[in-house]
C-alpha cells in the first residue's frame, strides 16, 4: 500500500493507494491561517506536523502497518524558515501573503529579464520576495535563516530528516531556473537569498530519504520505507489526474484555482502572467493560470452567512441573475497581478437574496477560470477539454457555470476531490519501485462531462465583471 500526504491551507489530507492502484482510504485533518496584520497569512509548522500525524492516526492500524511507501504534496511558495539547528524561526509564510509587493516592483525594476528565467513575473506570494521583504523589514531574523524548505518539505524532512525538495516546487519560488531545473545565482541574489539556503532538488518519483525508526514508531509505520520527494500541489494532482503527457490538462478547484497544461518544454509567456514551470517529473513543464481564490469564496459566504454551502448552492441554482461580485479576497494572480485588490458585490438591491448572492459568488469563480483561459490562449495554449479535480467539483453547478463561461468542456471522475493526495500516492508507488509512471498515472475514467453551453446574457454579464476591476481597483487605491 502507498500513502500520499497534501498539505493543504485548509487541511492535511491523506489518500490510501492499494497494489493495484485503487483507492482504499483517505483522511483529512484542519488547520486553520493566521493573518497577524493586513495582508499577512502564516501558519505554524508544528501544526502542520500535528495535523498530519492526527491524520495518519486516524488510518485503520492494519493499513497503517502495510505502507511500503509515502509520497508527498503541498501548497506551493511558502517560505519555511530554519536556524542552524533545523528549527522553526517563525511561522510559515504563505502562497496567499501579500507583504512583499514592493519587493516583487523592486525585483523587476532590477533585473527585468529575470521573469523569463523564473518562469513568470515575481509576485508577492512567492518565495523568493518574502525573503526581500524579510531583510528590509526584519534584518534579525533574516540574519538568522540557515535554510529554507517548502511546506511539504518541511513535512518530509519531519518524516526522513533530509532537506529535498522537487522542481515543481522548486520552481515556484522565484529562485529557480525552469530551462537548466537547477536553483540560480541570479535570482537569490536579486532577493537576497542564499543558494546555500535550499534543498537538494531530485524529480517527484526519486526518494529523498527513508521514514525514521522513532518517527514510524509514533505514527504505526514500517520503519525505513522510502519516502518519495513528491511534488507541488498543481504538479502532484496532475499526476493523481493522468496529466503526464505533453497537452494533458485540468483545472483545480481547492482553496485556489488553476488551469494546468502538460508542454513538453519550458514555454515561457511572464508577462502574461501565465506559470511556465517544471513539472516534478524529468522532461516535462507546464503552464499554468494560479488563480488565489479557487473555490473559497464559496466557503467564505457560508461562513458570514453562516449556512451550510450545499443549502445555499442549491438556492442558487434557480436565483435569477442579480449582482455582481469579484471574488478577490486575498488578491490575484492570474491574470491581474495584483496583490492589493480585494472582493466586493456590486448592483445589489432590496430585492437581492442569499441564494441570488451565492450565485453571484459561482458566477465570479467561473469568470475567473474565463479570464485564465483567456491568459493561457495568449501564451499560445487553447485547451477545449481539460478534466477537474478539487473539492470545487462536487458542485455540478459550478463545474457547469465554469465550462459555459470558458467555452471548455470539463470532465469530473470519481475520487476527483483528492487531487494532489492520489498523485502523491502514485509517486509514492515509483519510488518504491512496484510501478512504473505509465502505469501508476493512468488517466481516470471520466463519470460526468460538461458541456459549454454559453448564451448571450453571460457573456454580457461577464464583459460587466471583467470591467467591474479597474473601477474597483481605483476605489481600492483611494482606500490605500
């Protein structure tokens, strides 16, 4: 059996792989952000361990003494900060960060071309400009940093004691260079950051070391059995998804969004704010639209509401068109690039419902997926089918609403919600040397499709939310 372990933002969640590849369990722990000023999100890493370790034994014992492989994912471009001691110095910061935006503004003013080594503009949840921000505005703790790992490297080196991470996640720090796959001189020292800072980097399939005899004492695993290095989130659910092939493709619909494209070289388009990357297996990169609000604004209505999301999903599904909404709650990347902006509902009414809001809230998320799609043509990729994975796509409504708004049709297979948790499973199962990537990658057999079904009214709608941001972004600027 094969384990592979995703840390999420909202959660730890695990997926149980049998021999034959099927999927025997899964389980799930929360972790919750903190935002200690505007703009910040953080986590503590001890948490992350706790709620994996929770996870792990919540898994039946017999299967937990059955592993013969673990396999890795995570949120991407958190910045994980060790002393000389490998301890934490300070809580992690996150993808979702938006502290070091003038840092990202320096960066490119410095050395324009490199966002072309890089793989896109620097941006400021990137890891590579948090660590700017930390030398400009806490120099006492940078003075401190001995390493710098990823998330689910941090979780590794919790679970091997190595310091291995692979190119995927690699490659979205800001301090990797796509073509070569090796860390660059030049970007640390655009950031002022150190090459000897970073981990060792070895493709997603390779083992980065095996669990440690007191750590699978604790937890009710096989002692030594190899842990693979496994791969970012977007590159791991490719995996789970069968996007190993040049052309493969999806969209991921968690806590943030993307659309994701297999090529098989590193296509470059930064200005377009498109993510030309590596993927975590050799020979392979990807371009990717990373958009920070996913399926979230969903749960975040709930939450202010407080209602369970499915009651208001279903409310509406049959609300009429009302307002609009722009669903940046912690800023965006693709395709706007801006950190600053955030959400905000327009042309409300006295008649306006909480079903009509929640569809407001769909509606936006699919205008987001509208305008990666619209990025990723302009770097010369022009998907019209792409499968889904996330925790988005239990809603049939929303994985409609998303392909009438894009005009691509989307496919949804069983098990589409463990994402990154079933390709670093997979992973788990090449390093262990039972399977080979062709086999353990095998594409899902598609249970439901959605066919794009656009109509004049959303595309009049959508030319209205598409200019609803620049007239909020100069409220925004007032406001800053």
């Amino acid at each position: 059996m094969y384990l592979g372990i995703d840390l999420g933002t909202s959660a730890v969640k695990l997926c149980v792989l049998g021999q034959d590849g099927t999927v025997l369990a899964t389980q799930s722990q929360a972790l919750t952000v903190q935002h200690p000023f505007s703009g910040a999100s953080e986590q503590d890493c001890n948490a992350w361990w706790v709620a994996t370790c929770a996870a792990l034994q919540g898994l039946p014992q017999h299967l937990r003494m059955s592993m013969r492989a673990i396999g890795l994912s995570g949120q991407m471009h958190g910045a994980v900060l060790l002393d000389a001691h490998k301890q934490p110095l300070h809580p992690a910061i996150l993808w979702n960060d938006a502290r070091a935006h003038a840092e990202c503004a320096h960066m490119m003013a410095a050395d324009p071309g490199a966002a072309d080594l890089a793989g896109v503009v620097p941006m400021p949840g990137f890891t590579a400009p948090k660590l700017l921000w930390l030398a400009r505005h806490d120099p006492d703790l940078h003075s401190r940093i001995a390493y710098v790992l990823l998330p689910k490297d941090y979780i590794g080196f919790r679970l091997h004691g190595r310091l291995v991470t692979d190119p995927s996640d690699a490659a979205g720090t800001s301090w990797f260079d796509q073509s070569t796959r090796e860390w660059s001189d030049r970007l640390c020292t655009l950031s002022e950051s150190r090459r000897d800072w970073l981990p060792q980097v070895l493709h997603g399939t390779e083992m980065a070391g095996r669990l440690l005899p007191d750590v699978a004492a604790e937890l009710g695993l096989p002692a030594g059995i190899p842990i693979a290095a496994g791969a970012g989130d977007a590159a791991a659910g490719a995996v789970g998804i069968g996007a190993v092939q040049s052309g493969d493709g999806f969209i991921s619909l968690g806590t943030s969004g993307q659309v994701f494209v297999t090529t098989p070289e590193y296509r470059p388009n930064a200005q377009s704010r498109i993510h030309a990357y590596a993927h975590c297996l050799p020979g392979l990169w990807f371009q990717m639209a990373a958009m920070l609000n996913g399926a979230r604004p969903m749960a975040w209505l709930a939450e202010i509401l407080n209602r369970p999301i499915a009651d208001l999903l279903a409310e509406a599904e049959t609300a009429p068109a009302g307002p609009l909404f722009l669903p940046y709650l912690t800023g965006e990347r693709t395709p706007h690039g801006d950190s600053e902006i955030r959400g905000g509902f327009a042309n409300l009414a006295e008649g306006v419902t909480q079903g009509s809001m929640m569809r407001a809230v769909v509606e936006a998320i699919a205008f987001t997926f509208a305008d990666a799609m619209a990025a990723l043509n302009s770097a010369g990729t022009v998907p019209d089918q792409l499968l889904a994975i996330g925790g988005g796509t239990r809603s049939d409504f929303l994985m409609q609403m998303i392909a009438d708004a894009t005009g691509c049709r989307l496919g949804r297979s069983a098990g589409a919600d463990l994402g990154p948790a079933l390709g670093a499973a997979r992973l788990a199962s090449v390093a262990a040397g039972d399977m080979t990537l062709s086999d353990a990658a095998q594409k899902p057999p598609v249970q439901d499709w959605f066919n794009p079904l656009p109509t004049p009214e959303m595309q009049k709608r959508l030319a209205a939310y598409r200019a609803l941001y620049p007239a909020l972004r100069k409220v925004q600027a007032q406001l800053a």
